[in-house]
C-alpha cells in the first residue's frame, strides 16, 4: 500500500500530500505521523494540501484528529495551502477545524511553526504593546 | 374525423413568388418604424426561408397541428428569429406581427382559389389557426429570451456588487452592498478566497456598512466566510457594523465569536496594518 511520505526538517515533520486522499491512505497517515512526531521528537507539523482537490467529511475529520493528536504529543499543526473549493466544502459540511492552525503557503507556514515553536524558549518580550 | 385535404399547401407551393412579395410589402408596412433595425435584405431572406419551410411542412405535416414533428424546421427557424430580434430590440407584439402579416395575402390567395362558401370558411379557419399559434410561439419564445437576458443581467450584478479590494500588502477588504442571501454569499465567498489566494494576503476585511439588514440568516453566512477565509490561513475582521444592527444581533442572540468586529472600516484597517507589521503615522501636525 503507498504512503504519504513524512520529511523531517529540524524539529518540524514536512507532508505534502500530492495524490487524492481516499480513507485507508488518510488513516495511515495519522498513524505514520504520531509514530514520527514521538520517534524525531517533534515540535511542529506542517501539512501541504495545496495539491488536494476533492475533500469529504471523511478526510476533514482526520485532519482535524490529526491536529489534536499532534497536540497531545506537544507538537504543533500547521495546514498550508488550502484550495477555496476545499475551504469552502468545509465550512458547508460544517467542519470548521477549530483546533487546526492554518497558513496560505509553506513559507508562511514555516514562519507561524517558527513562532510557535519559539514562544517556549524564554524569549525577550517583543514590544508589540497590549494586545485583545 | 377524415378532413379533407387543404388548398394550403398548393398555394405555397404555386405562387410561392408573389406571396412574398406581398407579404414583405405587408411587413414594411406594418413595421415602418423598425426599418433602423432591420435591413430589407435581411428581412427577404427571413422571410423567404421561412415560407420554403411553411411550404415544406404544410405538405408532409397536420396543418392543425404546428407543434410536430414535421413543423420543426418552422419553429427552429421562428425561434431563431424571435431571439435575434429580442434581442435587437424588437417589441414582442412586432415578432409576431412576422407571422400575422402572412394573413392578407395568404387569405386573398384562399378567396380567389375557393369559390365554396362552406369551404372558404374551413380553409381559413384553419390557416388562421396556424398562423395565431406560429405567432404566439414567437411571442413566447421572444419572451422567454428576454426573461434570459434579464437573468444574466442579475448574475452580472451579483459579481459586479461584490469587488474585492486590496487596501495594502496582505490585505484585502470587501465593502458587502446590499441584502445578504445564500446566492450572493457564495460569489462573495468565491470572490474572496480566489483574491486571498492571489495576493496572498494574511487578512482580510468584510465590511457590511452598506448590509441593511443582519438577521440569524445573514450572520451565519457572515461565519461561514470567516471561516472558510481562516481555513485557507487568513484571518478575518468584520468592519460597518452599525449600533442598530448591532443591538439587533445581540436580541437574536447572534454570537460572533472568534471573530474580530470593528465599529468602521478605519478602525479594521488600521488593526489589519497593525496585524501585518505595518503602522500609519501623521506626518505633519
């Protein structure tokens, strides 16, 4: 059976997901991905679905199991590059992905993991002043 | 009923010349006015091609039943007619006068042809039953194009009311002008994540000064944008909401949360600078 592979850069798991996702392959990539985010020890995962056309309920709630997992194990998703078709179908299936962080692109997903993943280390305050 | 078979179609088909001459001279003179519109040419060749085709099925077909099979060619050739001239600017009543001129002659021709009282009284009944049902179907069909021009007119509205523009780098706001309905919020929705993706924008401003109404309806399309917008990793502000609207929502118990609402489109704007590292300031006081 094919997998989605899973690349490490540093501390963030990098997946591109290229090919349309049917269930079994959606599942296989959670499980992959848990077993990864312990085994390198990662801070942030970045999920690219720039190439993905079709959605269903299905793989909406992967993605959004797929978050809260990496939660648990204390690492940080990233979703990149969403369609508006897929958004869209989303929001009209009512899967909103409350717990999912997301980004328009890679790079700016990189950056929103780098933040992230940064806020742990003591940092200086930034001098963005007082915030809602 | 065994009906006996019509003169009709011998008259089209022996005098067929001099029945179009008369009948162009009927048209021009029934639509003097519209001769701006449509050229002499023009109308001899329409007018030609449809009596070849009243012709030809006059002969194989029912002449009492112009919607069959045989009559096809007919028709094609009126609607093609109708549409063109609907949209020329034709009055309904003008199309179809096409049609009805057709009478004088074709009945002065029947006249000269019965000498039968009984006989002349069926003949033209049943020609001016067909001629009455080919004019109507024009009518019909010309007013069925312009209901077409009318929805496409509504459809180029829905995208023309809903610009979406690019106040700075990474922001993008649209001004929402008029009622909410589920038709326009998906062109908006469309409109607004396609631009978030080309500019690449991080956030984006709805602003609904010009919503004269937000009832539960109108506020869950609101949430839906917003949150296909976060999805695609934009971040959303609601901006124009007006005290009376606002009071409103409240009494419906409408619950904006995880969204960022402004008073003014100032305000929106100078949150999302703030948001994508931007600031204004005075530069003279």
């Amino acid at each position: 059976m094919d997998r989605i592979p899973i690349l490490k850069m540093g501390r963030v798991l990098l997946v591109t997901i290229q090919v349309d996702m049917h269930d079994r392959l959606a599942l296989a990539l959670q499980d992959d991905l848990s077993e990864r985010i312990v085994r390198d020890g990662a801070r942030g995962v970045l999920i690219d679905i720039s190439s993905l056309e079709i959605v269903d309920s299905f793989i909406g709630r992967v993605l959004g199991d797929i978050a809260a997992v990496s939660r648990v194990l204390d690492a940080v998703t990233v979703v990149v590059g969403m369609q508006p078709a897929v958004a869209i179908t989303l929001v009209e299936l009512g899967l909103s992905l409350p717990g999912v962080r997301t980004a328009l692109n890679v790079e700016r997903g990189m950056e929103l993991l780098r933040a992230v993943t940064m806020e742990d280390e003591p940092d200086p305050v930034d001098d963005a002043g007082p915030e809602g | 009923m065994a009906e006996p078979s019509s003169v009709i179609p011998a008259i089209l088909a022996d005098d067929e010349a001099a029945l179009l001459d008369e009948w162009i001279g009927e048209q021009t003179a029934a639509a003097q006015v519209r001769r701006d519109l449509l050229s002499e040419v023009e109308l001899r060749q329409q007018s030609a091609e449809f009596l070849a085709l009243f012709r030809r099925a006059a002969e194989n077909g029912r002449l009492d039943d112009p919607a069959g099979a045989e009559w096809e060619g007919v028709r094609d050739l009126l609607a093609r007619l109708s549409r063109s001239r609907a949209v020329q600017g034709f009055s309904p009543s003008e199309t179809a006068m096409f049609v009805f001129s057709l009478k004088r002659p074709l009945f002065a021709r029947l006249h000269a042809r019965v000498t039968d009282t009984q006989a002349l009284a069926r003949e033209t009944w049943t020609a001016t039953t067909l001629l009455d049902r080919l004019g109507l179907f024009t009518t019909e069909v010309s007013q069925h194009s312009r209901e077409e021009v009318i929805a496409r007119q509504q459809q180029e509205l829905l995208e023309l009311s809903t610009p979406v523009v690019k106040i700075w780098e990474g922001v993008v706001a649209v001004p929402l002008i008029g009622t909410l309905d589920s038709a326009r919020t998906q062109v908006v929705m469309e409109n607004l994540l396609t631009r978030i993706v080309e500019i690449g924008a991080h956030v984006a401003i709805i602003d609904i000064t010009g919503v004269p109404t937000v009832d539960t309806l109108v506020a869950q399309h609101l949430i839906k944008t917003v949150a296909a917008a976060r999805l695609m990793g934009a971040e959303c502000i609601i901006s124009g909401i007006r005290p009376q609207i606002a009071q409103t929502m409240v009494h419906l118990g409408v619950v904006l949360e995880n969204v960022t609402t402004k008073a003014t489109l100032a305000d929106a704007i100078s949150v999302a600078l703030r948001a994508t590292g931007h600031a204004v300031t005075r530069i003279r006081s």
